[in-house]
C-alpha cells in the first residue's frame, strides 16, 4: 500500500507500522529539541569567550605595534632585525568533546627565550608580541570552537524542523488513512458476520409437503 510518499503493509500491519514509525519520528524530535537547547546555551558561553579573546587580541595587537614603533625608533630596523633571532613558537590545541562534537578549548602558546640580547625597548617590544601572539592563538581557538558550535546547531535545526514540519505530518496523515481503510473494512466484516449469523439463526421457511 502506497500513502503518499510513504510504502506500508496493507491493513493492520500498516497501522501497526505506521505508529511505530510515528513514535520513533516524535522521540527524535524530543531529542534533537533537547540537544538544539543545550547548543544554544553553549554558543551563548562561545560566544561571550569569543568576544572576550577578540578585545584581548586587539588590545595586545595595539600594544605590540606601538612598542614596534618604539624599538624601531629608537634602535632602527637593523637592530630589530637582529632581535628576530628566527626562533619559533610551539602552539598546542586541546580539543573538547560535548554532544559527540569535537571542537578546539584550550591552547599554550610556549615561545624561546631570545638568543640575543635587548635593548629596553625592544625587551619591551619583543614581551608585548609575546603577549600579541599568546592573544592571537586564544583568539583563533574561541573563534574556531564557535564556529562548530554554530554550525551544529545550525543542522541541528534544520534536522529537528525537517522532522517536525514535514515527517511528522506526512506519518500522522498517513496513518490517519491506514487507521480510516481498517476502520471500514473492520466495519465491513463486521457487518458481514451479523449477516452471516442471521442466516444461521433464522429457521427455514416450511415446506408445503411438510403442512
């Protein structure tokens, strides 16, 4: 039996089909309601971290570009050539997991002590890019990480809405019809068993050879 879009058994085993299937389709909705509602209340403390490592960013970035200015100023661009001893810094991002979603938390930003040694300015300078960097790596975690809480709960509720706005109705008004064929065909041999035990009560007309 074809209803809709939907392929089902032909009479009770149709019914019985169909409200399984509506009843796994609703507890899907209670769940993806209740995952889309725990996404939410942790995009909202995504979001707050974010912003928070956005400002903290732009402040050390500042801050960095003025002791630049500083250093080159006072020492010229060949000694912050020298300052840049070519060392590089070692990031390390610790993933969290929640709802089954893996997603950046944590970062340490670990940079070498120089090789060379600093004037004032460019000890200065060369502490506030630190801090720009450490900011900066933070910055790109709390990004990333809202980025994929974002896009979960963004399919989260497409999927819950799916389920609700067109799976739903199209089961319960399948089962509607499968539930109205069984009802008339219930009634039908119903009707057809009275009949029958009319028939089988009802004594036989005599016959004239018999009066």
């Amino acid at each position: 039996m074809t209803t809709g879009r939907l392929s089902v058994p032909p009479g009770r085993a149709g019914r019985l089909s169909l409200t399984a299937r509506l009843e796994t389709a609703r507890r899907g909705a209670g769940l993806l309601d209740r995952k889309l509602r725990l996404l939410r209340d942790e995009l909202a403390r995504r979001q707050s971290a974010a912003e928070l490592a956005a400002e903290r960013w732009d402040r050390c970035q500042a801050d960095a570009q003025r002791w630049l200015l500083r250093a080159g100023l006072l020492g010229g661009q060949h000694a912050i050539r020298l300052a840049a001893d070519g060392q590089f810094a070692d990031v390390t991002v610790t993933d969290a997991v929640t709802m089954g979603i893996r997603y950046p938390a944590t970062a340490t930003c670990t940079i070498p002590a120089p090789a060379t040694w600093d004037g004032p300015a460019l000890a200065q300078a060369r502490r506030a890019h630190r801090d720009a960097l450490a900011a900066a790596v933070q910055h790109a975690v709390a990004a990333r990480a809202l980025h994929v809480i974002e896009s979960e709960a963004l399919a989260t509720r497409h999927r819950l809405r799916a389920i609700q706005d067109r799976w739903i109705p199209q089961l319960e008004q399948a089962l509607a019809q499968v539930s109205l064929a069984v009802e008339e065909l219930e009634r039908a041999d119903a009707a057809r068993l009275r009949l029958a035990m009319g028939r089988a009560v009802t004594p036989p007309e005599p016959r004239e050879e018999d009066i």
